[in-house]
C-alpha cells in the first residue's frame, strides 16, 4: 500500500483586518513544528512563502515524517486547533497529503499505468 509522507498546510493571504492574528498564528506554527520535530514525531518542517504569482496558494509549510507520524499530527488536538485558528485569519486553508521522494515515483508509476491505451 502506498502511502502519504508529506502534509501540504497551506493559504492564500491574511483576511483584510487579522494579520497580526496570521502573524502570530504562523510563529506559533513554527514553534509547535520544531517541538514536534525535536521530539520524534515528525521527520522535519519547512515553511514556505511563495512569491506573488496571481494563483490561489501563497504559502505553506510542508510537514515530513512516516504515515503513521502524519496520522497522529493530523489528529493531535493542537493541529486541529492550528488549523481551526487558520481558518479565522487566513483565506483558502487547506491541508493536503502529499507524496515526496521515492513515493514519486511510485505515484507516477500508478499514474502511467492509468492512462489508456491509444
């Protein structure tokens, strides 16, 4: 069974009047990730800001570790108040499982196999 290793947390921009709100939602998202991370429950984070481009996906942070560490971030009652918190002061949230190094492959592999003949 293949399975996810990366979650995808990401936004488009601040709702107009809560960007202080973002602001310290986003640091305490950073701290809660490294503690996580310091203590064996994720592989590693990355946040991520993308530069202005027209699309709907300006940020993000991409959380690493095996299935099972995803599993449970995913339903620790911090994640979910991080992510209810989002949702108040950030427009379009999503959280997304994604697939990152040799799972790639394997997920194209699938994909390939998908197409049709002609």
């Amino acid at each position: 069974m293949l399975q996810s290793n990366c979650v995808m947390f990401g936004w488009n921009h601040p709702a107009t009047g809560r960007e202080a709100m973002a602001s310290e939602l986003f640091a305490h998202c950073v701290n809660w990730c490294e503690k996580q991370r310091s203590i064996g429950n994720i592989e590693s984070f990355e946040p991520m800001f993308l530069q202005s481009h027209g699309g709907d996906l300006n940020g993000c942070f991409l959380i690493k570790g095996t299935h099972a560490q995803l599993d449970s971030l995913k339903s620790h009652d911090e994640w979910v108040d991080i992510v209810m918190r989002a949702g108040q002061c950030l427009t379009q949230v999503g959280v997304v499982d994604c697939y990152t190094g040799t799972t790639v492959q394997d997920m194209m592999s699938r994909w390939t196999r998908s197409i049709p003949p002609r």
